[in-house]
C-alpha cells in the first residue's frame, strides 16, 4: 500500500467523527441562540468549568476513564461483528468483585499485591458476564444484542440484591469500604486537583488501550477477530472458529468494562455502590463509535464525551443542561451511520429478516 493510499484511508477514517463535531457544534449554536443566549459565552463556560481549572479537568479525567474502559468494550466486540450492550453491566460486575476482593484481603496487604489482586478480580468478574452471551452466540446463535440487554437488568438487580440484604452499611446501598487495594488520587500528587475523583486508574486506562492495540494488530488471536468481523463466512473457509472468537471476544469485552470498575471502587469511593454504572456503559458505545473502534481512538472519543458531560454542569446556569444530551445525540448519531462495523451489522440484520 503506498504512503498516499495509507494517508487517504486515514484521512477518510477520521473524517466521520470530525464532521459529527462540526454539525454538533452547529445544531448546539441553535440551540443556544433559541434560549436567548450568546454561543460564545456559553462555550466559554464549558471551557473554563473543564479544561481552565484543575477540578474540572479532574473530572473530566475521571469520567474519561471509566468511558475508556467501556468505549473498549463496546469496541472489540464491534471488531468481531458483535454489538456489546452489556457493558454496564459488566462494569459493574467488575467493581462488585474488586469491592469483594479488597474486603477479603487484610487491612495492610501491600498495595504491590492488593491492587494487581482486585484489578484481575474486576477482569474476572465482568469477563464471566460477558462470556454468558458469548457462549449462546457460540453455542445456539442468540443475538448478543438481547441477551446482553437483559443481562444488564438481571446483573444490576442481582447486585443490588446482594448489597440491600447481606452487605449495605446502615441505610445506605454501599458495601463497607475495601480493607485494601486502594489506589492514589490525583490529588495525592498535584494538590491543585483537590476535591476531583481524578486517579491513578487513567494509568491503568492508558495500559489497557495500549494492551488493546497489540493484540488486535500484533497477534493471530487478533487477526481472526477482526477477519471475523470483516467477513465471518471467508474466514470460517480460511480455518477460523467463528464461534470461538465470538466467545472470546464477549469474554474479554465483558472484562474490558469489568476493570473500569476499579475506578470508582479502587479510586474514588473505596466500596461498591449501587449506581454507579449508571449511564457508563452506554455512553461506551457513543465512545467507541466515534473513536472508530481503534484503541488509540476511544481515549480521545472519551476524553470528549466526558468534557461535554463535564461542561454540562458548568453551563447549567444559563441554557438547560439537557441541551448537552442533544449534542451528545447529534454526534452519535452522525458518526453511528458512518461506522462500517455497525454498517455490516445493520445489513446482516435486514437479510435475516428478508429470509
């Protein structure tokens, strides 16, 4: 392939998400003019309540984060031609069990032993939620749509169940805090971020996105996901196990969100409580769509997705912060119908009904 070729491909790639900002950015000049306001004092508030002072830029670095982990998620499952939709309840999943594993651990584990023990306890944890729909993918062809739909209502209550009735302190829905395992805050090393849920859990999200990479594009399990997605049916010719991958792709999608967890239960909060998934694990899908399934995509999609969610506070005071759930539609939207996974998927869809 020439230098060009390469150059234009990519080019084209990111053009999707790019004009998706721009008509975003349009559609949200409208919106504002409509409530009697200036555009740009409007942006200049999401600006300064984000990116202009250390807590909002904390924040925005821990939503990110967790939108990382999700964005992933979603991500690898689209490589492989599946539409994860469970990832918020694999995210949860995941920080129940590394709440779990740092309350079983003694008070005084090493951090060196404790945290590496509940990040793989949230892989676990979330992994084995998303192997359940992997598994009928593999075995009886269910759509992972459904079954990861109703996964996420039968994780979250099963959960809640769990901490209401064996593990909530006093009238609150929260497990008791983790004896270790807890990881540093932001804070901790630049006291300017003081107040903000920023932590050492983006170190572990920038990892991850890096882990994702080499194996989608430097190993031969990583190769047959992607040739499955592309075209199952040439690659299933070719000696692939389509019904393997599928499983293995639901499985390490389902961790992917579980270790996001470790972010408000290892970084933030110190326990597991119920709700706070909530929104994360679909809004993973918006990141993953607009970052166009690549792991160097997704953390900048993030990054994004949280600075709008973020300023939507910040300008909350002037225009209806209903307005940032408009323009986060909007770019989805736009992007989502440009997106080839989701393309294919589509089509696959419409010759099943037709047959």
């Amino acid at each position: 392939m020439s230098a060009r070729t390469s150059t234009g491909s990519l080019a084209t790639t990111w053009l999707a998400p790019l004009i998706a900002i721009l008509i975003a950015a349009i559609v949200g000049d409208i919106l504002i003019l409509s409530f009697g306001q200036a555009p740009r004092d409007v942006f200049r508030l999401l600006v300064e309540g984000t990116w202009q002072n250390a807590y909002g830029m904390g924040q925005v670095l821990y939503k990110a984060t967790t939108l990382t982990f999700t964005g992933l998620s979603v991500a690898l499952g689209l490589r492989a031609g599946l539409f994860n939709i469970g990832a918020e309840g694999q995210l949860a999943a995941g920080g129940f069990a590394a709440a779990m594993a740092g309350l079983l651990l003694p008070a005084g584990t090493p951090a060196l032993l404790a945290v590496p023990f509940c990040i793989v306890a949230a892989g676990l944890g979330g992994g084995v939620v998303g192997a359940v729909p992997g598994a009928l993918k593999a075995r009886f062809g269910a759509s992972e749509v459904i079954v990861t739909i109703m996964l996420n209502f039968i994780v979250l209550a099963f959960l809640n169940w769990i901490v209401a009735t064996k593990l909530h302190v006093g009238e609150s829905l929260h497990t008791p805090a983790i004896n270790a395992g807890a990881l540093p805050r932001l804070a901790d090393v630049a006291p300017a971020f003081h107040g903000s849920a920023a932590n050492a859990t983006i170190l572990i999200a920038i990892a991850t996105a890096a882990a994702v990479g080499w194996y989608l594009f430097r190993t031969r399990a990583g190769y047959d996901l992607r040739a499955v997605g592309l075209q199952p049916d040439a690659a299933e010719n070719g000696g692939v196990s389509v019904g393997r991958v599928h499983f293995r792709a639901m499985m390490l999608a389902g961790a992917l969100a579980g270790i996001g967890g470790v972010n408000y239960v290892l970084g933030y909060k110190q326990y597991y409580e119920e709700g706070f998934a909530a929104g994360s694990g679909f809004l993973g899908i918006a990141v993953a769509l607009v970052g166009r399934n690549h792991p160097l995509g997704v953390p900048l999609a993030a990054l994004l997705f949280a600075t709008i969610s973020q300023g939507g506070l910040a300008v909350n005071a002037i225009v209806p912060k209903q307005m940032v759930e408009v323009l986060t539609a909007v770019v989805i939207i736009a992007v989502a119908a440009t997106v080839p996974e989701v393309q294919r998927l589509v089509g696959s869809a419409r010759r099943r009904l037709a047959a």
